[in-house]
C-alpha cells in the first residue's frame, strides 16, 4: 500500500511507495517459503508447490487491490471505514479460496475431496492470511499518521518558539533607537552638527551589525561583546567620562552561544539608573568566565540600585522599563536553555545593582575575543 501523503518515521519510510514493495514482496515471499518448506515436511510431493506458488500469487495480487481500497477508506468515519473494511476482505478470502479450491482439482483430478469440501478447508486459512495482511497495513498508516501529527506539533512548537523569541527580541530595539534618535535630535538642536554626524555613524554600524541576525539566532560571546561595544560607543558620545565600562571577559567563554542581544538592554539598564542619575556617573563592568560547565555573565554597576526605585527587580517588579528588559532576558534565556539557565538580579546594600546569568557553554566552531576596559 503506497502511503501516500503520511510522513516518514524513519529512512525506510521515506519513500513511501518503495517501502510498499518492499514489504509486500518480502511479506509474500516469506508466506510462500514457510507453506513450501511446511508441505515438503509433511511429506508432500514437489508438485504441491505449484498450488501453493499460485496461492501465492493470487493473494499478492488481492491485496493489491485491497490496498488501493484501504487507501480510499483509511480516513472515512469509523463505521464506514471498517464495515467497508471487513466486507471487502470476507469478498477477497471468498475469492481466493476459491481459486485455491479450483487449481487443486485441476493438480489433482483424482482428489476425493469436492469443490465445496476444498472451499470449506481453505476459506479458513486464506481469510487469517488476509486478516494478517490488514491488521498490518492499517497498524502502519495509523502509525505513521501518529508520526505526522507529533512531526506537525513540532514544527507548530518550533514555530511558536521562534515567533515569541522574535517578539522578545523586537521588544528590546525600539526604546534604544528612540534614545539614541532622541539625543541626536538634542545635538542637531545645539547645533553641534559634527557629535550628532558622529553618532549617526555609529547608530547606523550597529544597526548593520545587529540587524545581520535573525531574531532567533544566536551568535557567539565575542560577538555579542562587539556588539555592546558597538552601543557602548554611542552612549559614550552622550555621557563622556559620566560612563566608564569595564571588560573582563575569559577567552575561554569566547565561544560560547547565546541568543543575540540578550546583554544589550542590562546595559541599557545601566545607564539609565545608575549613569543618567548621578552627576559623576558610574562605572559598569561586564565579565564572563567558566563555572563549571555552565558560562556565567556578570553584569554590575555602580549606581544606587533599584530599590530606591521601587519594587523587586529580581520578580521584575521594578520600574516599568526595567521589569519588561528583566522580563524579557528572563523569556529569552528560558526559550534557549529551558530549565538549564539561571538569571539573578540584586541590588547591593551599599548601592549598585548587579544581573548574574548562567546557561550551558555550548561552544561555537569559531570566535576570539580579548579582555581590558573599553
């Protein structure tokens, strides 16, 4: 039976129609070798396998045609589909019997068994047979139908994944570039044309960079550095020495995966509470380094942390902005590890606020990174 429209569990189902052959012809070759070798036991003549070679051939071309039957039937509602079902199989075994009966009394003439009598003894093992041959097609195609609905799942899941971590992901951009645009236009208003020229170089490098990713990929550590460094830049260009970031980076970890622009909004974070609101500024340092088999991401600051602010930063119930970035990095980490990933966020007693992300250090085939301050 060609199993036409149903997904392949496995390399022998992936092509359907051969696979059919496949076990019909082994299937039939197998039921003519165990009545051949079985007759022979029993002390019959050679000549009794030519009965059991037509046998055979009549039954391979009967469930031939059931198959294309089946076929039609498999999807109809239940009672249709197996009535249906039994009612053409008895019709087949009628058949084939017999067939049987008739070529037996042809072989031998001089059998004291009759046309009825021979009918009789044969209906009983051609209609196992068949029933054999059914309850194995249609335990395959209820199989492989299982097969396509869990694959479609899947696909739907995957689907899903991707969409969310696309959402998340746009989530993130739109507040830096109305910042960033927000600061150019203050620079345009002052006049300061070379600054707001400047910046717009650097917005439109970052953007290049990061927009070369898909939403749901993930890039390595390096690149995801370069790409802070790169919104770094910017920041630098609104506050001067008011931001001072610091690197400390394990070239071990240089390679590791993670979804891209997940660190970008903590450093957003950053600078907005702990650089905009004081006069000197802060200093944020991000490092990375092994911690067993796990890379750990620091993000700290120098601020007065947020719970001044209001609210549990580490439940996301800090100030609007900072709780959907927590949120968000929380969703993202969680979409790419499952439940192989830590995110902590804590405000220290004296000041500062620090974010602590681990996850599973999946190495990429390339990347290298150094360490220092920018």
């Amino acid at each position: 039976m060609p199993f036409f429209g149903l997904t392949s569990p496995g390399p022998f189902f992936g092509n359907k129609v051969r696979a059919f052959w496949n076990l019909q012809i082994l299937g039939w070759v197998a039921w003519l070798g165990l009545r051949g070798v079985s007759g022979l036991a029993g002390g019959q003549s050679v000549s009794f396998l030519v009965p059991v070679v037509v046998s055979a051939i009549t039954g391979f071309s009967l469930t031939l045609l059931l198959s294309v039957c089946y076929r039609a039937l498999i999807n109809r509602p239940p009672i249709l589909m197996w009535s249906a079902s039994f009612g053409l199989m008895a019709v087949a075994a009628a058949l084939w019997a017999f067939i049987d009966a008739w070529v037996l009394q042809v072989v031998n003439p001089k059998s004291e068994s009759g046309l009825t009598g021979l009918l009789l003894a044969l209906v009983y093992v051609d209609a196992t047979s068949l029933a054999a041959w059914s309850a194995l097609y249609f335990a395959i195609n209820y199989f492989l139908q299982l097969e396509e609905q869990n694959d479609r799942v899947l696909r739907l899941e995957t689907q899903a994944a991707s969409a969310q971590l696309a959402m998340l992901r746009y989530q993130l951009n739109p507040h830096f570039l109305f910042n960033t645009l927000n600061s150019i236009s203050t620079l345009v208003l002052l006049k300061q044309a070379g600054p707001a020229n400047a910046m717009l170089s650097r917005l439109s490098a970052f953007l290049r960079y990061t927009l070369a990713n898909e939403p749901t990929a993930q890039v390595t550590l390096a690149q995801e550095i370069e790409t802070l460094k790169l919104y770094l830049d910017i920041e630098k260009m609104r506050f001067e020495d008011r931001l001072r970031p610091h690197f400390a980076i394990d070239p071990a970890v240089a390679r590791a995966r993670l979804p891209s622009l997940l660190l970008q909004p903590l450093i957003e974070n950053a600078i907005k509470y702990a650089v905009t609101p004081q006069e000197e500024g802060a200093d944020i340092t991000i490092s990375a380094q092994l911690a067993g088999e796990n890379v750990r991401i620091t993000v700290s600051d120098t601020g007065a942390g947020l719970s001044a602010g209001g609210g549990d930063p580490t439940t996301g119930n800090a100030t609007e902005s900072t709780g959907v970035g927590l949120a968000n990095i929380r969703d993202r980490l969680a979409q790419a590890f499952g439940d192989q990933q830590r995110f902590e966020a804590q405000s220290g007693a004296d000041g500062g606020f620090t974010v602590r992300i681990e996850f599973p250090f999946q190495p990429d085939g390339q990347a290298t990174i150094g360490t220092g301050q920018t």
